[in-house]
C-alpha cells in the first residue's frame, strides 16, 4: 500500500503542476524516479529486484508501453524504406553504444550489445514523430530477448526465436479478428465504447500470450500496430486515453526503478563509466536519434530526452535476467537513464523552444 501511495502522490505533483510555467523542470520521468528513490531511502518501500511487485509491474508496464507504442504507427511507417531508416538509426546506436563500453569501459561484447539495445529505443518524441520513433521499440526488443538468450547459454532458436515468432503472429491474428467480429452486419460498438474494444484486445493479447508462451513484449507491439493499421479511426480517437496510460504504466515502471536505485550504484561508479554515459547521453542518442530527419524541430526532438520508460523497464529485465554480468551492465544502464532524465528535464523546453518545436516534449509532467 505504500507503494500505491507514493505512486499516487507522485501522479498528483504531475497533474498539479502541469499548468504552471514551473513544470519545465518537472518531467513526469523525474518526478516517479525521485518519489521512488526517497521512498526507498526513508523506508517506506523495500523492494528487490526479485519482488512479486517488481515482476508483475514490469510485466504490465511493458506490455502497456509496446502496445501503445505499436498503436501510434501508421501504415506509411511500414513501408521498406521507412523501415530501414529506423533499422539503420536503431543499428547505428546499438553499435555506437556497444563498441563505447566495449573498449572504453571494459564489458565484454554481448553485455556491451545488450547495453546498447537497452539504450537503443528512443520512445515516443514530440507529437509529429512518434510514429517514426515507436518503431524503435519495436525492433529493438526481440533483439534484446535473443541477445538474453545467447548470453544466458541457451538455444536462441527454442528460447528466443519461436517465442517471438509466436508472439508476432498472436499480435497480428487476434486483433485482426476482434476487428473482422466488430464489423460484422448486426455488430459493433457504440461509438462512445470505442475504445474501449482497444482496452479489450490488449487485455485479451496479453492473457492468451502468457497462457500459450509466446513473446508478450512483441505481440504487444504486432497487436497495436495492426489495429493502427487497420482502424485508423481507432487509434486516433483511443489517443487521449492511450497518453493517460502511457503516463501510468510509464510511471510506475520509473517509480520502481527509483525505488531500486542505491547511493552506492551511483557513488560506485567509475569514471571512464561516467565519461560514456556523457557521451551516450549528450552525443550518441541525439545523434542516431535525428538520423535522416534533418530539420528545426527534429533537432529539438533529437536532444529532448524521450520518455525513457522503455528504457527503464527494459533495464529491469536485463537486470532480472539472471546472466553473470547482469548486475554491472544494469548499473551502467541506471547511470545513464538518471543523468538522461536529470539533464533533459531542466533543458528539454529551453532547446524546444529556442529550435523553433511548436510541440511539447514528451515526458512533461501531464
């Protein structure tokens, strides 16, 4: 109940000051990351990484955040050409990010990678491109589930492979005959429960995925992108409510990340690590980020910190994973999403503005 509480309190600081001019310094990833953090270092939450708690909101949260982040696709997204670009930006930071720690802070080469796949999505940007930017998510997790696999020694194909394929083919059939039932003669919802046959395929995707085995990250993902493909009107009239959601499941993942940050995680680190996280932070997300996209306003977007919820949670995977580095390759990770948030949330409106966005940043405390 006190983690309910915290929660709470922290929703209400976000909704409170999201009309005020103070709110620029005030993201919502910040305000769940400190809220969690003092809760856990006044003692009024103790949680481990092995806590029910913490598997059941990151199983929840992701799947919410990949759903969503599918949802805000359009068709013109899938084309082949778009689909490389974000290929090659989301390629170019998992190298950039891999060869960085590799050689400058001392990981061997599959942690190095799994740390740059964690880093690698960039999440929802400013409200013109988070289509473009939804697609990094979507790539970039199957590639964090193999890379687990391999470095955990087992079988990628039975251990990755098939649970992706089958989750990939649960999230394009099951949406894709909720959608054939709803448009039979006879059927249909009214228009105000609309969107509520979204709520209800996530709901439905997300029990049969964990009763089959299939991958539940990417039919979360394969699911909203179908339904954005083949409902537009849907996924349009869903987005009022889907930003609300985005910010709960968003923030209670980041509040129990703030809750599992330790004085020590951050004292700890070494400086050469502390070095990269700068550079990852400062030059390589914004760089591969604004990949192909060469205007005003994306630049504003390529150094606006997007919300990093996916970031975090998939930061807690790797740290649940169980893999013999895991624990250090989370430590970098928890650097780098701290300085992220820090940096962006007192600068992220001040180079929006001044870029010329006429969009607010995402992650504003809302």
């Amino acid at each position: 109940m006190a983690l309910l509480a915290v929660f709470s309190a922290c929703l209400l600081l976000c909704v409170l000051v999201s009309g005020t001019p103070a709110r620029w310094v005030l993201s919502a990833a910040l305000v769940f990351l400190v809220g969690g953090a003092f809760a856990s270092r006044l003692g009024w939450v103790s949680l481990r990484p092995d806590s029910p708690v913490v598997d059941a909101v990151l199983s929840l949260a992701l799947f919410a955040l990949l759903f969503l982040a599918g949802l805000q696709l359009r068709a013109a997204d899938l084309r082949p050409s778009r689909l490389l670009l974000v290929a090659g930006s989301v390629a170019l930071a998992v190298a950039a990010v891999s060869l960085l720690t590799h050689f400058a802070v001392g990981f061997d080469l599959l942690p190095a990678l799994i740390i740059g796949t964690a880093l690698a999505p960039t999440g929802p940007l400013l409200v013109g491109h988070r289509s473009r930017h939804a697609l990094t998510a979507g790539l970039a997790v199957p590639l964090l589930v193999v890379l687990v696999s391999a470095a955990g020694g087992q079988n990628v194909v039975t251990s990755a492979m098939f649970p992706l394929a089958g989750g990939l083919a649960l999230g394009v059939a099951l949406p894709a005959a909720a959608y054939l039932l709803v448009r039979l003669p006879g059927l249909g919802p009214a228009a105000r429960h609309h969107p509520l046959v979204l709520v209800a395929v996530a709901v439905l995707t997300y029990t049969v995925a964990h009763l089959t085995g299939v991958n539940p990250l990417l039919a979360a993902f394969a699911g909203g992108a179908t339904i954005a493909v083949i409902d537009p009107a849907a996924r349009d009239g869903f987005a009022p409510l889907g930003g609300h959601l985005l910010t709960l499941a968003g923030g209670a993942g980041m509040l129990i990340f703030g809750a599992l940050l330790t004085p020590a995680l951050i004292r700890g680190t070494p400086g050469l690590t502390w070095l990269a996280v700068a550079l990852v932070v400062i030059i390589i997300r914004p760089a591969t980020t604004a990949l192909g996209l060469p205007s005003r306003p994306v630049l504003a977007a390529a150094w606006v910190e997007p919300q990093p919820f996916i970031t975090v949670l998939l930061a807690l995977v790797v740290l649940r994973s169980g893999l013999p580095g895991a624990p250090a390759a989370y430590g970098f990770l928890a650097v780098a999403i701290v300085v992220g948030v820090v940096l962006h949330s007192a600068t992220d409106v001040v180079v929006a503005s001044r870029l010329g966005s006429r969009s607010r940043p995402a992650g504003r405390a809302t």
